[in-house]
C-alpha cells in the first residue's frame, strides 16, 4: 500500500508540474535561442529540471562515482547500460554536454517528446536503415563541434538488470570519428521502477559509476563488432560496484 501511494503521489507530481511549466520552459527556450543554436544552456537546463524529480522523491537516493574522470572540454561517445525509465534522470545528472539519441517514438510523446526536440536530441527508429543513416550523420556533426553523443549501445532496456548484447552503432561511430569512449554505469535503476509496470517500488539507492575513458588511439585497430563486447566486458566487470 505504500509503495501505491508514492508512486501516485510521484507520477502526480511529475505529469502536473511537466505541464504546468511547460508554457514557461518554452518562452525560456524561445528567449535562449538566438544565442543557444545548439541547445546545450536549454540542455543543461533540462538536467536541473530533471533533478527536482529526484530531490522530490523520498525514496530515491543517486550517489555518482568517478565524476571527475568527464572533461567538460572534452567530446565523447557516452555510453550506459539501460535499465529503466529512470536512466535519462538520473544520467542527466553528470552535467556534461551532450545530444540523447533515443527510439523516434519518444519524440512524438506530448511534452516530454516536445522538450526532446527543443533539445535537438537526435531520433532513430529501430530496424530502418535509412534512420540508422541519418542519425550517424547528425551525430558526426554534433561531434565536429565538440558536443558528446550519448547512446545505450543495448538498444533497449533490461527487464532484470542484466546487460544485453551491445549493438554496434555506437563503436562504429567512435571508431569513424576518432572520438573516445566514456563507458558509465547505472545500478539500482530497474529496482526502483522495472521496465515492466509504473509502480515505484521500495527505497532504492541508485548509483552511477564512470568508468576510464577508452581512448580512441587506443581501439583504432579493432573492428565494432569485438569492440562492442570488450567494452561490454569491461562494463560487466563493474557491475557490481
């Protein structure tokens, strides 16, 4: 009974505020724009908005591990297991510019996937290539100027934790544009709020964890394919931190 009441009260608290200061979020946007062309003062925005939803539920507890390791002058490919809902709040939390590429439905949501787009985050629709294709070339652009791409290279969340097989997309990107690799990991995530259902479940830690940065002179040689399930391997390894 508990668990029911904080979650109304979460999920209450989330889709009225979201709408309610939506109006506001866009004239600020609006205001930003002329001197914020690649969104990323809107972006880090969007994190200390992401951050009220955490403060405000009394069962979430994030800890973040190895933040130092982010140079802010720095591009990445960042990449993360995922394994729930809460990811994109909680990740936001690195405060280090970056676009999400994220499944093109979620743009469509109202609100949310209005707030997505007014970020310039970058969609890709499972299974299309001509999608793939384009998503590749509007990250390489984001990367030309110094903005990181940040990409679960599962594809999808976990249903229980475990790490799926890593897609390739994103080591091929590192590997065409000679960018570094910052693996991050995220536990406790899909004990507060599984992939299946919405109910908040008991008090949960979560904990974030930056790994060492993989250098691209580093994987120059390797194909995507066994990059993929080195640095899934080297994420496996961690897990349990």
């Amino acid at each position: 009974m508990k668990s029911f009441i904080i979650s109304i009260y979460i999920w209450s608290f989330f889709l009225l505020t979201i709408i309610l200061f939506f109006p506001f979020i866009f004239i600020f946007w609006i205001l930003i724009f002329p001197l914020d062309k690649d969104h990323i003062n809107f972006h880090f925005f969007t994190a200390r908005l992401a951050n009220i939803y955490i403060v405000v539920n009394p069962w979430w507890k994030l800890s973040i591990e190895g933040k130092e390791k982010i140079d802010q002058k720095k591009k990445y490919i960042i990449i993360s297991n995922h394994q729930s809902l809460l990811d994109i709040l909680t990740l936001y939390q690195l405060r280090c510019k970056y676009k999400w590429v994220a499944k093109e439905e979620l743009f469509n949501v109202p609100v949310l996937g209005w707030i997505m787009k007014m970020n310039g985050y970058i969609p890709v629709k499972r299974g299309d290539t001509e999608s793939s294709l384009r998503m590749m070339e509007k990250c390489k652009l984001e990367l030309s100027k110094g903005i990181s791409i940040f990409m679960f290279p599962e594809g999808t969340r976990s249903e229980n934790g475990t790490l799926l097989k890593f897609k390739e997309g994103a080591f091929r990107m590192a590997l065409e544009t000679n960018t570094d690799i910052l693996p991050v990991i995220i536990m406790g995530a899909s004990e507060a709020l599984p992939k299946k259902g919405i109910l908040i479940k008991k008090p949960q830690k979560i904990s974030i964890k930056v790994l060492d940065v993989i250098p691209s002179e580093s994987i120059a040689k390797k194909s995507p394919e066994n990059l993929a399930i080195e640095i899934r391997e080297i994420m496996q390894s961690q897990m349990n931190f």
